[in-house]
C-alpha cells in the first residue's frame, strides 16, 4: 500500500511540473515571436504625458483658536474663548445653546464668553473678512460639573 501511494505521488509530480513546464515554454515562446517580429505597440511609442498639478485654493483667511485647546475638559461655564483671525474679520459662534457674532480687532484678535451645557460641546467657529472669504473650526470643549 505505502508503495502505491509513494508511486501515485511520484507520477503525480511528475506530470504538474512537466505540465507547468510546457505552458511556461509557450508563454516565453510567444513573447520572444512577437519581440522578433519588429511590431511595437503605440502604448510603446506614444510618449507619457506629464500629469498637470490640480491648483490647491489658496486659503487667505486664517483662523487660529488659541484658547481652550480643542476637546478640553473645562469646570466652569461660560468658557472664554479666544483667537485671531483677519484685522476686523466678523467671527461668528456657534454652540450648543448660545450664538454669538463679534468683530475681531484691528489686529485680528477677539475673545467672549460662551455658555456651555453638561457634557460634550461642539463650537462651530467662523471667521468672514471684508472679500468674503471664509473659513471655519470646530471647537471641542467637555463641560463637567465634578470638582477636579
């Protein structure tokens, strides 16, 4: 029995590499034809064109929140919040319960207050300049009540 198994094996690895054998024979054979035959493909002969850079929209308007950090834990409400934007620029606060719309300073600077409710706030931030331009931040700020 053992040698019939070993025998069945044998042949079978046999025939897979000589089967394996001719096909990669045929493939080499093929590919040598059509390189002697002197026919290019245009995919050859066409030169690669240089991709053209996707121009970037330049962002003229800057907003840089510098106070709280972004998902802060804070134990008092209102939080003060501060930033700097364009000179003049008209910033807009979004919260959860409060609105606000202030103007930031001749040197782009401004600061408020703004009331938070328990838990997680989300403050949408925007900034507006006198060309119409706009950005925008989200401001994270957890509000707990617990002493810390």
């Amino acid at each position: 029995m053992r040698k019939e198994v070993f025998l069945a094996i044998f042949i079978g690895t046999i025939l897979g590499l000589t089967i394996a054998g001719v096909s990669r024979y045929q493939n080499l054979k093929t590919k040598m034809a059509f390189l002697t035959s002197g026919q290019k493909t245009e995919s050859l002969t066409t030169p690669l064109a240089e991709p053209t850079p996707t121009p970037q929209p330049e962002e003229k308007l800057k907003l840089i929140i510098l106070e709280p950090e972004n998902e802060s834990l804070v134990n008092k409400s209102p939080v003060t919040i501060k930033g700097a934007t364009a000179p003049k620029a008209t910033v807009i606060l979004i919260g959860e319960e409060d609105e606000l719309i202030l103007q930031a300073d001749e040197n782009g600077n401004f600061e408020t207050g703004l009331e938070l409710t328990g838990g997680v706030n989300e403050i949408e931030i925007a900034a507006y300049d006198e060309q119409n331009n706009e950005t925008k931040q989200l401001l994270t700020i957890t509000y707990s009540t617990a002493k810390f």
